[in-house]
C-alpha cells in the first residue's frame, strides 16, 4: 500500500491527482492516479510530476478542496527561440 492509500485509511488529508487526457509523449497515460499528501514523497521525481505534487501539497496545506482543472503541456527535446 502507498503512502497515499494509507493516509486515506488513517483520515489523513490527501488530494487525488488525475491524468484526464494524455497527448502525444506525455510520460503518463490516461487515467493515471495518484493521491498526494502533505507530507509522503513522489513515486516518480519527473519535473512534471514534482511540480503537480507541490500544487496538491500548498493547496492541502491551504485547506482548498475545491477541485482544480488545469492544463498541463510537456515538450520533448530543444524548445524554439523566442522571437523578439
């Protein structure tokens, strides 16, 4: 059992992260789950992944339960230049 599934067990708060959709060379596929809490390490450790276990953790911090849909784009290899 992970850290998520046991903080649910316990009544520890936790948020359910989901993958709604999945493009292309995302690194996780459609309906990937995973429950984050305040405190119990990432699975993972991919930028993409760190950055959505930190948004789950301020907002659990905060008490925000409001459920959140957000975009998330990931790009593979050199990124174009900026044009100025």
């Amino acid at each position: 059992m992970g850290p998520g599934a046991a903080a649910l067990r316990t009544g520890q708060p936790a948020a359910l992260l989901c993958m709604v959709r999945s493009e292309d060379s995302s690194p996780n596929c459609q309906g990937f789950k995973m429950a984050v809490t305040a405190t119990a390490d990432s699975i993972g450790g991919g930028i993409m992944e760190r950055k959505w276990v930190g948004l789950a953790r301020q907002r659990l911090l905060a008490g925000d339960a409001a459920p959140l849909l957000r975009p998330q784009v990931h790009r593979l290899g050199p990124q174009p230049a900026a044009r100025a």
